[in-house]
C-alpha cells in the first residue's frame, strides 16, 4: 500500500526494542509514508536494549497531532521512559482523541495505560502488562494483533508482521 500522503511518527526513548522500532520504521518508508522519530527532545540519539542507536527527528512538544495520520509506540523499556514526558503522553492522547491510528506493541501499553485512552478497549501486550492494562480499564486478550477501532496492540516481535499489516491498513484508512 503507498502511504505518500500520510505522516506518521515512531516514537523513540533509551532502551527501546530494536526490532519492534527498526521493523516498523522501515516498512512504513517502504509505503513512502512521510516518518518522524519523535522523542522528548529532537536531535537526540537514543540507545536501545542492545546499543542499536536512533535519533530523534522531532520533539513530541514541537508537534501538531492534526498533521499526522497515527503514531508507532515501539516496546521494550522505552515506553517507561516515554511515559514520564507529558508532551509524549499528551501526544498520543491527542491522536487517539482525534480518531487518529495509535499502534502499540509490548510494552507500549504503558503508554496507552499514561494516556488514558485504554477504558473499555480491546488490546493486547506483553503478558507482564496484562494487568496495567486491566486496571486502566482495558479488556486483555492474548492474540497476536487486536485492532479497536484506530488502536492497534501487539505482544512481541513475533507478532511484527501482522501488527505491521494491520497499522498499514489502518493508516491507510485515515
């Protein structure tokens, strides 16, 4: 699917998930998406859980969540770390408020938990989350991709192609 038209962020925080950041940012600039690495701060190289590193593009308070189509939260620590930054937070809030597509996969859930956006909702994440998940109000399912409406979950880096093809189709769609 060509996505030329869309912009779509990756977030980024130290210790992210190599494969669960590097996998999507890739295929969504295999759609010829427009994408943006967006961190706390702009022009900051982070470091994942192996030392892979990723800078940031953009900073989270610098953003206008009406320019963009949805946002990929990679896992690992970084979602821990993404969480402490209100512009972060505030950011995926405004997205989903927006109806906007917001695809979170293991750990990022913690994000989705911050932003108060899980109430009622379908999701899925690393099993250590389940039950964050739960007290933030979400229904937890243990498949490889649960799509709710624009929020898009997955448990682990086993599930990347079918969360990618789902987050594709969804943006698609915005």
């Amino acid at each position: 699917m060509e996505l030329s038209n869309k912009k779509v962020m990756v977030m980024v925080a130290e210790m992210f998930n190599d494969y669960e950041f590097i996998y999507p940012y890739y295929r969504l600039l295999e759609t010829r998406a427009h994408v943006e690495v967006v961190g706390a701060k702009a022009g900051v190289v982070y470091s994942s859980k192996v030392g892979t590193t990723a800078t940031s593009t953009a900073a989270a308070a610098d953003l206008n969540p009406a320019e963009f189509a949805g946002v990929v939260i990679p896992g690992g620590y970084a979602p821990d770390f993404m969480r402490r930054d209100k512009a972060m937070v505030r950011l995926v809030r405004d997205l989903h408020d927006q109806g906007k597509v917001v695809a979170a996969i293991c750990h990022a859930g913690w994000m989705l938990a911050s932003a108060d956006i899980l109430k009622g909702r379908t999701v899925t994440s690393f099993f250590a989350i389940k039950d964050d998940l739960v007290h933030a109000g979400a229904n937890w399912v243990d498949q490889d991709v649960v799509e709710d409406g624009g929020l898009i979950t997955s448990r682990t880096p086993d599930d990347l192609p079918a969360f990618m093809r789902a987050v594709v189709a969804a943006l698609g769609r915005v």
